[in-house]
C-alpha cells in the first residue's frame, strides 16, 4: 500500500478466479461489403460519433472500436472495412484486416442492405464467415428504404446458410429497432470483466481521427475516383494563442487532375472542405480550430507501404 504501481494504463482485473457477479464484456465485428451502413450502426449503437460515414463505398480503411458503456456490460464493436474486390494494395490491406477481424471476436454482426436483397458480394462475406467458423448475427440494415414483405424472402435465404444464431431488421439511420439488436447483442456476450475504462469510447489515437473528421469531409464533397484517390495526413497539431487549436493537414492526391478538382476553382472545394471539417474537429475537441490544408500529389500512393503505414494501415 502507499506505492505507486506503474502497471498497464488499462490495468487487468486481480487474478481471483471470480468473475464480478453479473459482469460481461464482449467484442463484436461489424461486417459486411461496403457501404452497407457498419460505421453509421456502430456509432448508433455506441451512441457518439466514432467511425465516419459518407455515399461512397469504401469509406473505412481500417478497424475502428467504439465502446458500448451498460451497467454490468460493456461491448467492444469493431468497425471493419467493406470487404470488396481490391485493386491496390490498400484495398488488399483494408480488405484483410476486416477479414482478420472475423476471427478474433466473440461474434460478428454480419450486415447487408436490406433495401438491395443479397448480392454476391453478399455470399462472398457468407462463405468468410463460414471459413472464420465465427457466431454471426444477420442485420437486415437501411429497412427505412424497404417495404417490410421484402424482408421475408431475406430472412428465409439467409435461415438455410445456416450461419446466423438471430436475425435482426433494423435502421442505422432512423434508430428503428437497433434497440432490439443491441439487447440481442448484450445477451451474447461472455462473462467477463471490463476492457476498457468507463469513459473511453474508441481507442483511436487523436492525430487518426483529426485525419478521419478532414477524410470524411473529401469523401462527403467529392465524387467519383477523387475520395478514393485521397489520404489524409496531419503534420502539426499544437495549442496556440487564445484557446485555439491548430491543426495542419495534407490532402495527398494520387493525380494532378484530382489534386484540381480538390482545390476547385477559385479554391472555392477546398474551402468547403475546410469549413465543414473545421466545424467537425472544434465539436470532436470541444475547442476553437485553426485548419490549414494543403494538396500534394504523390502518385500510386496506394501501392506505397510507408505511406500507407502513415495512415494507419499495418501493411503485411
Ligand atoms: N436510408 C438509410 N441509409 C443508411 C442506413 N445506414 C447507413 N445508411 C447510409 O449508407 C451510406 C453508407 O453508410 P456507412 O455507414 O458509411 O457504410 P459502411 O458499411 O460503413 O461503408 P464502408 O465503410 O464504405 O464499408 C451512408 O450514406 C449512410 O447514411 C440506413 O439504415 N438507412
Ligand atoms: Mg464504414
């Protein structure tokens, strides 16, 4: 007593043998092909904003966890990049780590749109589940956009994979029914005592998510191959006078045409990006922002290890 232990940040719980009465926690994949709204149900079920979202498929690059905080329970969702078919080696590394993911968790919640019926991007994440011998629920997501007797045939294609323990219909979007699907969750997961602390909703470290709020904002204002073309990197965040933060930006291009169209003419995109991204990272750090962004050119950036090392994906 009276000494300082310098053990683990996340400190692990005293080696009883006895669980806490009642205690469970749980890690729980969100999966599926891209753009079928994981990252906008994830922050759903955490209930912050944690993962970004936008139209375009391919939006997450790499895992991100969000943390659901219950009394008794706590479940660790890991948003996963679409799976989908990779033509650069950050689409091969995106789609592995999500495949990767399949693996290590106590259950998968596999989703599909339910508004578009399964495609065969869909049994392509089937036959993964059944390789990853995983616990999988099936979430029938975007039921907003569907009339309810088109989920019939859904549920009864999906009961004969053989591969769901439960079935859930549910709006990331609207909130429908996603109560239902986290109490279908909590009732899974394993006894077990917290991982993370209390008040820790993702462990994504700062400068990763002052990168993903900016990416989100080139994913959400531009169309076509440009999103796909762009990584974002921070060079500098530092305090500075008055309370301000100030944060400087790269936007790497992967042409010179996209690196035109990022600027816009009169600089009229880039200013749209920087204000809404601005707006974005002073509500994610509760502080007043000053962004500066600039646009560089590096070609086949997505076939480049350390860069796509810079942006946060371990390549094999
Ligand atoms: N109408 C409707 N739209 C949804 C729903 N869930 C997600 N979306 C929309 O679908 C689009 C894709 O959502 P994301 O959450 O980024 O999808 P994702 O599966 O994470 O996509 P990737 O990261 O690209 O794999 C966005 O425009 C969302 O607003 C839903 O329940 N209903
Ligand atoms: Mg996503």
């Amino acid at each position: 007593m009276g000494e300082i232990d310098e053990g683990p940040a996340i400190a692990a719980p005293p080696d009883t043998g006895v669980m806490p009465e009642g205690s469970r926690c749980g890690f729980v994949a969100l999966a599926g092909r891209a753009n079928v709204g994981k990252s906008t149900l994830m922050n759903r079920l955490v209930g912050a904003k944690v993962s970004i979202v936008s139209e375009v498929p391919q939006t997450t690059r790499f895992p991100v966890r969000g943390v659901l905080h219950r009394p008794g329970l706590q479940v660790v969702f890991i948003d996963t990049p679409g799976i989908h078919k990779p033509r650069y080696r950050m689409n091969e590394e995106m789609v592995r780590l999500a495949t990767r993911v399949l693996r290590e968790v106590d259950l998968v919640a596999a989703l599909v749109d339910a508004s578009e019926g399964f495609g065969p991007g869909d049994r392509f994440v089937f036959d993964l589940l059944r390789q990853a011998r995983s616990r999988n629920l099936l979430v029938l997501n975007k039921v907003d956009l569907t009339a309810k007797e088109n989920l019939l045939p859904l549920i009864d294609e999906a009961s004969r994979t053989g591969l769901f323990e439960e079935i859930v219909p549910v709006s990331a979007l609207t909130g429908e029914n996603s109560d239902r699907l986290q109490a279908v969750i909590a009732a899974t997961m394993p006894a077990g005592p917290p991982h993370f602390p209390e008040d820790m909703l993702t462990d994504l470290p700062q400068r990763q998510a002052i990168a993903e709020l900016i990416r989100e904002q080139v994913f959400q204002q531009t169309r076509q191959e440009v999103p796909h073309s762009t990584a974002v990197i921070i060079d500098l965040v530092e305090p500075a006078e008055g309370g301000l933060i100030r944060i400087h930006a790269t936007i790497i291009a992967d042409k010179e045409s996209q690196k035109g169209i990022l600027i816009g003419e009169g600089g009229r995109m880039m200013k749209g990006i920087g204000t809404s991204a601005r707006h974005q990272l002073e509500e994610y750090l509760g502080s007043r922002v000053h962004l500066s962004l600039w646009v560089k050119v590096k070609r086949a950036w997505r076939d480049d290890r350390e860069l796509l090392r810079l942006i946060g994906l371990p390549v094999s």
